[in-house]
C-alpha cells in the first residue's frame, strides 16, 4: 500500500506566500487547509476536491482541529466512483469514530449501486442487494420478500409491473421489514419507499442519448433511503419500519406499455399515459400505496423524480414536498441539522388536477416537454393521489442533488447520497 498523504487542518491562516485567503498550504509531509470565517464545511470539501484533482490516492487525516462534520466533509469532497476507500480518518476528542464509519458504511453502498452499471445494477439484482445490506446489520430483526414480475399483478402492483414490463429483466416490489422489537404484532412506526428505476431509457417517449447517459442513476431515490435506514439502524433506531424499493427497468420492446395506455391502480385510481418517461411516479404510487397498507403514520418517499425540481433548486438541494406542511418544515430542519440542503417546493391538493385527462382520472403528465409548468409540484400531486390520511405525515424528496453528471467544485462526478442523512435524522426523530 502506498504511503498515505497527511492533511491537517488549522484555524490559522496560511503564510503570505501561499496566497490572499489561501484555503491551502503545503509542507513536504502534506497539506493544511486553512479555515476560513464563512462556508467552513463547503471549503473543506473544496479544499478535499482540490487534493484528489492533483492524483491523490490515499489520504490521512490527522491533528487535534479536526471534527466529524469537517472530517466528512473532506471525504465527501475526495472521493470518487473508482476511489471510495481512500481515506483514513483522525481520532481524537472532537471526533464521534463510530458515526464517521456508519457514514462510510452506507455512503459507500449507495455510491457503489448509484455508480453501478445497469448491467449489474437491475431491478432483482438492486432488490437483493439492498435486502442483504440491511440485514447484515441486523440479521435476527430484517425479514424481507421480493414480488416479482407477474406475480405483481396478481397482488395488483400495476404501475412497476407496467413500466418494467419491456424489460427482459422483470420488474420487483421489494418489501422490507425491520423490527427490532421482536413483536409480530408492532405497530409499524415508518415505511421507506424509493424509485428503483435501474435504467430509464424513457421507454416510447425515449430520450435524447446524452439525457439517457447518466440514467442508471434513476435508483438514486431507492439507493438513498436503503442507506438512511441503515444509518438510522447504525444509530440506533429502535421502531419497526418497512422499506419498499419498486424496481424496473423502462426500456422499448413490443412487450413494452405505450403512450394512450390506461391504468387502474390498486385504489381504483385511473391513469391516461401520456409520457412513458414519466414512469417514476407511476411505480411510486404502488409503493406508496403498499406503505399506507401498513398503518404507518409517517411515510417517506425518495425519487430522482423531475427534471423541474433541478432547475428549481439546482444540484445543491434536493426539493421537498407535502401537504403536511409542519412535517415539511420539520424535514428541512432535519436536513439542515445533517448539513444537507433541502428546500420545500409549492404542493396543494388542487396539484392533482393539473394533469387532466379525457380518458381517465388523471393522466401521469401533461403532454409538454418537461410535463410543462410546475412539472415538480405536478408531479408530486399526482403522488399524493396515493398516500393515506390526505397526506398527514407523508413527505416526498426529489432527489435533485443525488448525482452529478461531471464533476464540480465540491464533488467528484456521480453519486453524492445527498438525502441519505436527512432520511436517517427524520426516522430517529419522528419514528
């Protein structure tokens, strides 16, 4: 193994000839950042971006200033899809180690599923893997099962079924069951469902090559909350939770569902196809309704769902969404609490008329280039068609800071698990 880089981290700063506000300065042994008085964890994941641009490979982190926040900050900065196990953190009294590896831990998988190609990473194989993940963390408390292709339809899971149907490769519901109470009879505290789209070519209504390139990223939502339940578990959760990863892939065939086709969903609910790359929400409605099966008073669901909600808020934030406006705003102080950015985007009940159809209840889209104005919000009321309690307790993220396509200044290209702490704060906080 080749000798590890030392980086230190120091409140003082640099030397004049380093620069004006220099963030960086460097010995013979390695590097010092610099912290300065504003965006001191932006800087350091910077600074980190900075160091793994030069060709680092292996970094130690060492010396007394260092945290858990700024120490996660850098690897979040230094690592990339072919370098994940690159740095070695510091131990000391400002350092929580424990938390720092459950970190690593779930970061880690998601990357490695986020990353993965779709030839690896498909709807059975995402269903597995999330499913061994969780249970090796508590292997007398996870039970699981996996549905499967037409056998989704018989439980009458029409939407995964639906958009995955074109696929060689069938469709999946998975449903997962933590509880660590040791009580069958439980009550189910929260239900986790995420978009598992391991490859979205955008089936009929098919995308452009450069939009397609990057859309074996479109499992991020299903990626994001197996890793939160995972933090949360590594935190010590102890409330029983379901987990429910709808997982396709929408690809072309002649088996393939087509633009004027029209669904009934499990609830009796209608829905015209207007647009087959409007497929997330088509397979979130069945994960949705099969967490409000469980009585579940609070309800999360993670998607890379809208192109709208990214030039809303850009790649620093994931957007938020609910008609339980208290449990929204208690999200965004869960995710500003784990240094991740999250904003709330406009939803009211009347966002589920803003897809009208002749044919049926609704339709999943408008038939517009990027499903028209408010194609976020619309989208998420289309969601909310399908959760219980008109919406108490049920939040929807939009993953729009989940991946990145190059790299930036802060971030190397691909997975960032932007959303997975806030997932693992909210169940700690209202589970």
């Amino acid at each position: 193994m080749s000798e590890k880089f030392l980086v230190q981290l120091s409140e003082q700063a640099a030397a004049a000839h380093w620069g004006d506000k220099a963030s960086l300065s460097f010995t013979e042994q390695g590097a010092t950042i610099h912290l300065t008085e504003q965006d001191t964890l932006k800087n350091v994941q910077k600074a980190a971006r900075t160091l793994a641009n030069q060709g680092l490979k292996n970094i130690a982190l060492t010396g007394d200033v260092w945290c858990t926040e700024t120490q996660w900050a850098f690897y979040q900065g230094f690592v990339s899809p072919k370098n994940l196990d690159a740095v070695e953190f510091a131990e000391n009294a400002k350092t929580d180690s424990k938390e720092l590896a459950s970190l690593t831990q779930a970061a880690t998988w998601a990357r490695q599923m986020i990353n993965g190609t779709a030839d690896d990473i498909f709807p059975e194989s995402l269903a597995g893997k999330a499913a061994e993940f969780i249970q090796s963390l508590a292997p007398e408390h996870v039970s699981y099962q996996i549905i499967k292709g037409d056998a989704l339809l018989e439980q009458q899971w029409i939407g995964i079924h639906a958009v995955g149907r074109g696929s060689e490769r069938p469709p999946v519901l998975l449903e997962l069951d933590y509880n660590p109470t040791g009580d069958e009879t439980a009550p189910v505290a929260a239900a986790l469902v995420g978009k598992g789209i391991t490859f979205d070519s955008g089936g009929y209504s098919i995308k452009p090559s450069e939009g397609m390139l990057g859309m074996k990223c479109d499992m991020g939502g299903a990626a994001t909350v197996t890793a939160g339940l995972a933090l949360a578990i590594n935190r010590g959760v102890n409330k029983r939770i379901k987990l429910f990863l709808c997982c396709a892939e929408n690809l072309i065939s002649g088996h393939a569902y087509k633009l004027g086709d029209i669904l009934t969903y499990k609830n009796g609910t209608t829905v015209e196809i207007v647009n087959t790359d409007a497929e997330g929400r088509l397979v979130l409605a069945d994960g949705l309704m099969a967490a409000g099966e469980t009585g579940a008073p609070l309800i999360i669901d993670a998607a890379t769902l809208t192109g709208a909600a990214l030039v809303a808020v850009g790649q620093e934030y994931n957007a938020l969404f609910g008609l339980d406006k208290e449990f929204v705003r208690e999200v965004q102080d869960f995710a500003e609490q784990e240094m991740e950015g999250a904003w709330p985007l406009p939803l009211e009940k009347w966002h589920q008329q803003n897809c009208p159809s002749p044919y049926a209840d609704t339709a999943n889209s408008r038939p517009q280039k990027g499903g028209g104005y408010g194609g976020a919000s619309n989208a998420a009321g289309f969601l909310s068609r399908f959760v219980p309690n008109d919406g108490k307790g049920w939040v929807h993220i939009d993953l729009a800071a989940a991946f990145n396509m190059g790299s930036t200044s802060e971030w190397a290209a691909g997975a960032t698990t932007q959303g997975m702490r806030t997932v693992a704060r909210t169940l700690l906080e209202k589970a």
